[in-house]
C-alpha cells in the first residue's frame, strides 16, 4: 500500500487507504466555505448567461416589459439555457467558477461525469431553490421576508453537507458525483 499523501491528510474525514471502504480514489473534499464561495462566483457569472438569453428570448419575441403573459416561458426558456450552461460544462469536469476556486466534479469512482449523470445532477441541485420558491408562492411575501426565506433555506441546505459522510452535498450524493479539490484542467 501507498502511504497517504499530504492531501489526504487535509481531508475532511482522514482515513489511511488501507482503512478505505469505498472504491473511490481518495481525494480532498473542498470546504464548505470554498464551495459556498465558488457557488456565489458561479450565481455571478450566470448573470451575464441570463442577460444574454433573456435578451435573446424578450427581443425575438418581442416582450415589452417584465409582466408580459409569456414571463413563464422566459422562465423555461432559461432553465433549459441553465441546464444545458451547467451539464456542458460538468460533463467536461469544471464550470469557470470551479477552476476559479480549484473545484472539479466527478463520479463516485473518481471518472469524468456523463452527461447523462450531469443532467440528474442538474435537475437534482434545483433542491437549493425549489423548497423556498414552493413555500413563498402562496403566501404573497415581501422581498425582504422571500430574501430571508430563500438564503436561510440555502444557509440551511448547504449545512445538512456536515451530516454526509464524505462532506458532500447531499444531492451530489443522490446525483452520484462527488466535489474534489483540482487544479484548473488543461483546456485541449
């Protein structure tokens, strides 16, 4: 057996490999607060995905202002972008936020993730939001009580990682990927 090296010291729950029960190739899971960060960067930089494809829909369609009849289709409309933004990019390992922030996704055995499995992981991370949006729509909340609704749930969300066994967020558990630290890959 090989001595561990430095970074699996660093890990979140430090095993030698010899103790190791999973398959996976033992790697560093990034802090909750570096993903957290990375994930901030990443709502960011979906700004500009979202300028860009509303400006596309609302000028091909020809919407004049935001209360249009069509804002739900603007509203498929960029989830699909989103999915298709996300699952591009994690099929090839890495989103620009995560070679910021040294963050790459994987499957379970430490491969490349199919899109196929990007795609549930996708669907899957829509957890981070759905739960709030489900439980404002009916009550008609302010800004201000959506705003404290929506970054608790998230606060909430991004803590339950604790309770995993690896450190994971639960739906790349329940998606099969996992979270590693990496250096930025190569772009050929």
């Amino acid at each position: 057996m090989v001595p561990p090296s430095p970074e699996v010291s660093e890990s979140n729950s430090p095993s030698s490999p010899a103790d190791s029960s999973s398959s996976a190739p033992l790697s560093i899971v990034p802090g909750l607060r570096r993903r957290m960060a990375c994930w901030l960067y990443e709502g960011m930089l979906l700004l500009a995905v979202v300028f860009v494809a509303g400006w596309l829909f609302s000028t091909l369609g020809q919407m004049r202002d935001a209360m249009d009849s069509r804002r739900h289709l603007l509203q498929a409309f960029l989830f699909v972008v989103f999915g298709v933004y996300f699952v591009w990019f994690w099929a090839r390992g890495q989103t620009l936020a995560m070679k910021t922030w040294n963050i790459r996704i994987v499957d379970l055995h430490g491969r490349p993730v199919s899109q196929r499995r990007a795609l549930a992981r996708y669907l899957l991370s829509w957890i981070w939001f759905l739960p709030p949006l489900v439980a404002i729509a009916p009550f008609k909340l302010s800004g201000g009580e959506s705003t404290v609704l929506i970054f608790g749930w998230v606060a909430v969300w991004a803590l339950l990682a604790r309770f995993h066994p690896e450190r994971q967020f639960w739906h790349d558990a329940w998606a099969g990927t996992r979270l590693i630290t990496s250096k930025p890959m190569s772009r050929r």
